[in-house]
C-alpha cells in the first residue's frame, strides 16, 4: 500500500512540474513576446523557462 501511495504522489508531483513549465512557456510566449535564437531581446525568455525547467522540475526530481 505505501508504494502505490508514494507512485501516485510521485505521478502527482511530476504533473505539477510539467504544469508549471508549461504554464512558464505560455507566459513567455502570450505576455513577453515569444522565443528567438537570433541575438535579440528575445533570447532572454528562454531563460525563465530553463530556470524553472532545471531548478523546480529537475532538482526536484533528484532529490
């Protein structure tokens, strides 16, 4: 019982940062002006979404 519990709060969680990481992207893309590659001030929103990539989703993951 206590491995299903802690499967479905590991699913739980995993929806939750997926959840936020698109929730980033659409912020970034709605209200910023969406992603670029080419040098511009654009650039910089890719980085919010990395940050919530790798420091919520993945930290989180390895711990």
């Amino acid at each position: 019982m206590a491995e299903g519990r802690f499967y479905l709060s590991v699913l739980a969680l995993s929806s939750l940062g997926s959840m936020c990481v698109l929730f980033t992207v659409y912020w970034m893309w709605s209200w910023h002006g969406g992603f670029a590659w080419d040098g511009s001030i654009l650039t910089f929103n890719c980085h919010p979404v990395l940050m919530v990539a790798g420091l919520v989703v993945v930290y989180s993951a390895g711990e």
